[in-house]
C-alpha cells in the first residue's frame, strides 16, 4: 500500500493518479459498450426483436456517457489558476449530472417506441436471440461491477454513474430475454412479450437515473459528507497535539477529494508563531489521513476566550 499523502503537492498527485483509473475504466467500458451494442442491433434486426435493437441502440449510447466520464475526469485534472483557484473539480459531478439525465432520458424515448410495438404486432422474435443477450447481460454485469467498484475507490460521481448505466444496461438485456423467451414459448398471440418486457425495465432505468440525478446535484450543491466522514475529520484534527477543541467543520467535493474549512481551538495565550505551526500540523494529518482530503484551510480559535466557540 502506497504511503499516504502528507501536503498538498502530494495529495494532489494521488488524485491525479486516482483520475488515471477512471479515465482508463472510462476507455474500457466506451469499447466493451461499442462492441456489444453493435452486436445487439444486428442481432435484433435479424431476429426480428424490437427489444434488442432498443437494448442495442442503448448499449451505443452508452459511447456518449464514457466519452462524457473521460472529459470529465481530464479536466478536473487541469492545475488550479487564477480564475479558477479551487480547480476544475466540478466538471466530474457535472458530468454525472449529464449522464444521469441521459438515463431519463432514454428510458423515456424507449418506453415510447416499447408501447408502439405493443400496439403494432409484429414478427416473433428468433430463437438465436436468446443466445446473445445470455452474453451481454453476463458482460455488462461484469463491467457494472468493476466500474462501480473503481468508481468507489477513486469517488468518482461520473464513474459510478456511468456503472449505474451499464448496469441499466444490463437490466434491459434481461428484460429483453424474459420478453423473448415468452415470445417463443406462447406462441402466436405473444409477440408483444419483449415489449412489455423492454417497457418495465424502461421504469427500472428511470428510477436509477433520478437516484444518480440526486447524487450529483448534491456534489454540485456542495453537499456535506457523511457524518461519518466528518466524524473522522474531526478527530483527526482533534488528535493534534496543542488543539484543544474544534468549533466549526465544514468539507466540500472536488473532482475525487474533499476541500476542508475547519476552527480549531487552542490556548487563547499561545504566541502566534505557536499557533501558526499548529494550523500547519492540523492540515498535514488531514492530507496524511486517508479521507480523500486535497487540501484544508485551518483557522485558529481561542478556547475559552471572547471568541472562543465562536466561528466569525
């Protein structure tokens, strides 16, 4: 296990190098989805699946969100400048925004074309159909996993929610082989069964986009962490020699990390000089601690004085 980060040089490096996974699990998943989407829609167009053409243009799609998520991360990697002094973290939830919206939006556009098939009946879908959405959905499975997985380590909004998208992706597959496998058993008269089928995972898609819209939009809004998380900011800084309490707390995302404002309190008596060195300790065991911190701005409070327990 690599040492951890201990200024901020450091640990912006080792979000840099937390970026570099999900560009490359970005590049990954727009080839896998090329691929299979592909697949699906010749696959579907001759074996006279409506379903799987839907799956198939979906998995295509599916270019556009890991081309959003590679965008994304490359520039939240872009160094801070004067205009932008925080950096560029927030075009990675932005991102996540995006793709989330596109989730709604192509269930939406599906689930249309789904009720125009029930409607129109057409051809029973063929036998071979079953065979390559057993493949995709093993596939896509596959990808969701090891996608949301890199996205959690590197916490990544895009990265999971491109995951979530392949996971719907998934879902739609299944959808598409319950519908067929219906289709071919029922006979004449069941057709429309990859329909249906295609319609209710439309809704499942739905649901996961409005979850991720809601994630992201509490990235972009600064949302505060978990209690939890600020739990641990809280006792780290408190761990530091000289601290004697901390009055305020305050962490916001950027890209991959955290951006920490936190009062902590010391002897209302200490020099400044004393006091200065303590902030700087306060600010190295919060990048050194494992908790995603880039970088943290420490002001000093005396305890017990006039404006001690009291955050300007």
């Amino acid at each position: 296990m690599p040492s951890p980060p201990t200024t901020a040089e450091e640990a912006r490096s080792h979000a840099l190098r937390q970026a570099a996974r999900g560009l490359r699990a970005a590049i990954v998943a727009l080839v896998v989805s090329g691929v299979l989407g592909a697949v699906k829609v010749v696959a579907g167009v001759a074996g006279h699946s409506y379903a799987l053409v839907a799956d198939g243009v979906e998995s295509l799609l599916d270019i556009g969100s890991s081309l959003a998520v590679w965008g994304s991360l490359k520039i939240s990697m872009t160094d801070p400048n004067k205009r932008f002094p925080y950096g560029y973290g927030k075009v990675e939830p932005l991102a996540g925004l995006a793709i989330a919206a596109m989730l709604i939006v192509i269930a939406a556009v599906l689930g249309v074309e789904s009720v125009h098939e029930i409607r129109h009946p057409h051809e029973a879908p063929a036998p071979f159909t079953l065979a390559v959405l057993v493949a995709v959905v093993g596939a896509k499975e596959l990808l969701y996993r090891w996608l949301v997985r890199t996205g959690r380590d590197i916490e990544s909004r895009a990265v999971v929610s491109d995951a979530w998208h392949h996971r719907s992706d998934a879902l739609t597959s299944l959808a598409a082989f319950v519908g067929i496998s219906i289709a071919l058993v029922g006979g004449p008269g069941y057709e429309s069964a990859d329909d249906w089928a295609a319609l209710a995972a439309c809704g499942m898609i739905a649901f996961n986009g409005a979850l991720l819209l809601g994630s992201a939009l509490g990235d972009i809004l600064d949302a505060a962490p978990s209690a939890e998380t600020l739990e641990k900011i809280r006792a780290t800084a408190g761990a530091v020699e000289g601290v004697t309490g901390i009055d305020d707390c305050r962490a916001r995302k950027s890209g991959l990390g955290w951006l920490v404002d936190i009062h902590v309190e010391v002897d209302g008596e200490m020099p400044v000089r004393e006091g200065h060195r303590i902030a700087h300790e306060v600010k190295d065991a919060l990048l050194a601690a494992r908790l995603g911190v880039l970088d943290a701005l420490v002001h000093i409070e005396p305890a017990g004085g006039p404006l001690g327990g009291k955050a300007p």
